[in-house]
C-alpha cells in the first residue's frame, strides 16, 4: 500500500492511482502525512505585503483615483492552490514566495470542507484571509494561534468550530482581465466568500484601494516585498495609556546604543506589550527636553504597523530623570556621538557587539544552531568562529550541538555568492539592493576616488562603504574575505546567461555553494519558474508546485548532471 503523500502527488500530477472518491478521503482523514511541512511551500505566484498609509496624513498615489474598494481584514492570509480541479494545498503567507503548509488542519474544520474540490480543470491558486467575528476578543490572534501552535488537528477543528472559522477570500492568479468583474464573480462561482460580500461581522483595519485591471496590477510589479497596485488606507488608533517603569539600553550589531522604554505592561491588539521603541539618542533626549519624559512618566503607545510598539504622546509629571549615558552598558567603552546616535567604537573587544554580529553573519549565511545565546557563549567573531575545529567547538557548546554547527561550517567554507557574504557582513546601508550592484571583491581598492566611481550618484553608500573598508574589514575582518567567493554579481553575467531554478535537495550541494557552482558555469539561479527559465534542475521525483510550473510551460526537468553535460558540449 503505498502512502498518502505518494497518491495525492500522482492525483495531483495527472497520474491518478485512486478515485476522486478516494482522493477526498485521503484530503479528509489522518492519511495527510507529508502535508505538514513547515516553511518549504512555494506559492504558485509571489504574495506582495500592502503598503499601508494613514488618511489625513499620507497623500494617496494618484493612480489610485478610481481604484475599488475593499474592507482590509484583520485575519490570517491563506493560499489554496488547485490542480485539477482540486485542492492540493493550503499555505500560510510566509515570506510572500513560500510558507507552511496547512493543508490537514484547514480541511479538518468541517466549514472548509466545502473548498476541496471546485468546478474548474486548472491550476490556480486562490489567496484570502481565515477569519473569525470580532465579538470575538482578540480575534485574529486566535486565528493564527490556532494555525501556528495547535498540534494536534482535532483540537484544532474543536477551536475552529468554537470561534467560526471562515475563509474570505479575495484575489486569485487565474488570468483574468477586471478585478471587479472577472476576479470576483470567478471566487464566487467557485463558492467562496469574497471581499465584496458582506463581511461586517469579521474584524477589519482598514480599507484596501486595488486597481481594477488585472494586468496593470501585474506590470506594476513590487517595490521591495510590496505591490504597487494595492494600497491599504487607515486610521490613526489611539494610543493605549500605560506607565514607564525605566529605561533601558541595548545594543546593535553595528555598535549604536538604541534607548528602550520598560512599561507597565497594556494589551493593544489583542498583544500584550511591555517595551516600546525610543528610537535613538536623540529622539530621547528632545523627549525629556520637550515633553518631560522620565520614569514613572505617562504614555500613550500604539503599534506601528499593527507590530511595532511606539509612544505617541506624553502626559503627567516623571517621578524621576533618565540619565544619557556616556560609557556603552556592555563594555565600558566611552560612547561616540554620531548625528542622532550613539556609537560604541570598540567593535573588537565588545562581547555584545561581537556577539550580534556573529548571529547576524551566520544567519544571513542560513547556518542553524548559532542564536544569539549560543554566540554570546562562544565569544568569538565570525572570523574566529571559522577557524574553530570541531573539537574546540565541542567544548565551548557541547558535542551534540557543537558537531551540528560544525559540519554546516565546514559546508559554508566551499564557497558563498558574493553579494550573499556582503550581506551578512552587517555593512552599513549595503543590503539585497546594493549588494548584487557591487563589482567583484578582487577589484576593491582603498579610496574613496574607486568607490566613488563605482557607486555613482549613491555618494553615502560610496562613503559608508570606504569607511567599513579601511577601518571595520581590516580590524573585524582581518583584512581577508572570512570565506571563498566563486561566483561574479549577477551585474557581471552577460545577458544572454541561462537562468535555472533549482528545487529540492541536491546532493553534495547547500543553496548556497550550488548558486557558486552554478555561477561558475556561467549559470544565473533564479528562485520562481517562469518563462525565462531554462531548466529546472530536480534530482528526484517531486509534485512541488515549481515541477508542476515547469510541466505547465514546457520547461526541461533535468538534473545537475546533465545540466552540467550540457554546458560542457556547448
């Protein structure tokens, strides 16, 4: 008897080894095992974040003049993908490119049973918002409690049934040409609730302006990991009343020392907060100058971006001052002042410096184990960490978690992309969209004339740049790339390179050192199937929803092997 996963895979690829009948009871019982995985799911077509404004404050782009409008729900965003006329999978939001698959829970909420199947013979996918009424208390954090923590599937179908959950949805990638005339008739064919029902019992934040056209929306693109032809609009909240208990200081990987307000703790949102941003020195100290900040000082605090505590007003008298210190809270090391900010200068010598950018370079890197905690422990900076052996490393952490990190060093030493590696070296104001523009390494020289040249107009990237490379590279980073760099910038690769989109795992090879070896090859990786790929490189059988976009498009299915065979006949 072959597993659940396997039947639904070849259902789902045209190859039926069951019934329709058959394939529903599988969807609906235990046998969901393989449906579970976190954070690997990839989404037909990207999910954008909404970029949020707030009415009375932001002006409103004018090509959102005669756009529709929509009730922004305050729920959990859901992708359900169809094959066949049937659900494959349903995904949470993730990163906007991939999430976790939800599939068992969703389906075991008998109100969402009615999705599984739908009368259309496509492949498309369907995104919205689970939701439940907001007489509710805190409605949408349990909405997404249930989905993230609860494990076991019956409780979650009891919380689902107890607080009525329901997916509304309200955008599908099916190529259609008017939002309002085609995109939302077709979801209500299909049976669901949509955005132009009426919703009112669901709890909003807002509204959504979309444009009409499908296509436009599509050209528009994204700016960063938002759509440019969606715009939520809302109202400012007022802030929640609560008391500063204290102050205290905390450090970044880049040395500036950030001020942060210890409250009374407030529940705002549904989420209980106890600390709330005072953004820098001297925001701080125009705080205790202008308004009389201080401890025992009342507050009103929203969340910034529904996320991001921040205090918007100041009554009453503090029952005591907040000092601005002179010396960094880590090391002792007497701050410098640059503009807003306070700098701890020593980057060598303080633990919680050296510490912050030991996480931030190994995560960026994707190396798993080397938290924060885990680098305090370890005292070292990435430099030093890489040249720990794996009996060294054993003995600082433990054998068991020590051999882990090691072997993923050892990994990570093949080779990294360039642009990669500069990113997690923590450069200032050199991130995803300055890197890739840089020229190779080999060719940097120490002049603020070479940076200059190569930066253009972008004259305070060209100087921060100079500044990280003749004093932070050669005293953190010894003046050596801490790791081998054997791929050019995508800016280098002629444009006629082929693309190709890996999936899966590829034996030998991190994502990392296969984008090195790739490049190499004179291959550019791209991470979404789409008209321009060549060749997706798949070593073993897999329905994710990148073979099954190669399928659709007629795209090669190979494996390194023959990719490289096939590079080297050319």
């Amino acid at each position: 008897m072959q597993d659940s996963k396997t039947l639904l895979s070849s259902y789902n690829e045209g190859n039926p080894l069951v019934t329709d009948a058959e394939y529903d009871l599988i969807m609906l019982n235990d046998g969901t095992d393989g449906m579970e995985s976190v954070g690997d799911y990839a989404h037909m077509s990207r999910l954008g974040s909404i970029r949020k404004i707030y009415e009375g404050e932001d002006e409103i782009p004018s090509r959102f003049a005669k756009a529709i409008k929509t009730p922004k729900l305050d729920g959990l965003a859901l992708c359900l993908t169809y094959i066949s006329g049937r659900l494959s999978s349903v995904v949470t939001r993730g990163d906007g490119t991939k999430g976790t698959n939800v599939t068992a829970k969703f389906l075991r909420d008998v109100n969402q049973r009615k999705f599984l199947t739908v009368d259309n013979r496509s492949k498309f996918q369907v995104t919205g918002e689970l939701v439940c009424p907001s007489r509710f208390q805190n409605a949408r954090n349990i909405v997404a409690g249930a989905i993230t923590h609860i494990k076991d599937p019956d409780e979650y179908a009891q919380r689902a049934s107890d607080f009525e959950f329901q997916f509304v949805a309200y955008d599908s990638n099916y190529e259609l040409g008017s939002y309002s005339q085609d995109t939302i008739p077709f979801l209500r064919d299909l049976g669901f609730l949509t955005v132009f029902d009426d919703v009112s019992i669901y709890p909003t934040d807002g509204i959504v302006l979309r444009i009409d056209n499908n296509q436009e929306v599509e050209d528009l693109g994204f700016t960063g990991d938002y759509r440019n032809g969606l715009i939520a609009v809302k109202t400012r909240k007022e802030g929640i009343e609560t008391v500063v208990e204290s102050v205290s200081w905390q450090l970044s990987p880049k040395g500036v020392v950030t001020p942060v307000a210890n409250l009374k703790p407030i529940l705002i949102d549904g989420a209980n907060i106890s600390k709330a941003t005072l953004n820098n020195a001297e925001f701080l100290s125009l705080l205790i100058a202008n308004k009389g900040f201080g401890i025992g000082s009342t507050v009103s605090v929203i969340r910034a971006g529904e996320i991001i505590p921040k205090i918007v007003a100041v009554y009453g008298e503090a029952t005591s001052s907040i000092e601005i210190p002179d010396e960094c809270p880590c090391c002792g090391t007497s701050l410098e002042e640059k503009g807003a900010f306070l700098v701890c200068p020593n980057k060598e010598d303080c633990p919680a410096q050296v510490a912050k950018l030991s996480q931030n370079f190994f995560a960026t890197l994707g190396i798993k184990g080397l938290g924060i905690k885990t680098c305090e422990k370890i005292g070292k900076t990435p430099v030093e960490i890489l040249k720990l052996s794996e009996a060294q490393l054993c003995d600082i952490i433990g054998s068991t978690v020590g051999k882990k990190i090691f072997l993923q060093l050892e990994e990570l030493k093949k080779g990294v992309p360039q642009e990669l590696l500069l990113q997690a070296m923590s450069i200032p104001m050199v991130g995803k969209t300055v890197s890739p523009t840089l020229p190779s390494v080999k060719e940097w020289r120490d002049t603020i004339g070479y940076f200059n040249s190569v930066l253009g107009t972008k004259r305070a990237v060209a100087n921060s740049l100079y500044t990280w490379y003749t004093t932070v590279f050669q005293d953190i980073w010894l003046g050596e790339w801490p790791l081998a760099i054997n791929v050019a910038n995508s800016r280098d690769l002629p444009e006629e390179t082929i693309t190709v989109v890996a999936t899966g795992s590829i034996a030998g090879y991190s994502r990392a050192t296969l984008t090195t070896h790739l490049a190499q090859l004179g291959v550019k990786v791209a991470s979404t199937v789409n008209k321009k790929t060549a060749y997706l490189l798949c070593e073993t059988e897999s329905s994710s929803s990148s073979v099954v976009k190669a399928k659709e498009l007629n795209i090669p299915i190979i494996t390194l092997k023959t990719l490289e065979s096939i590079l080297n006949d050319n």
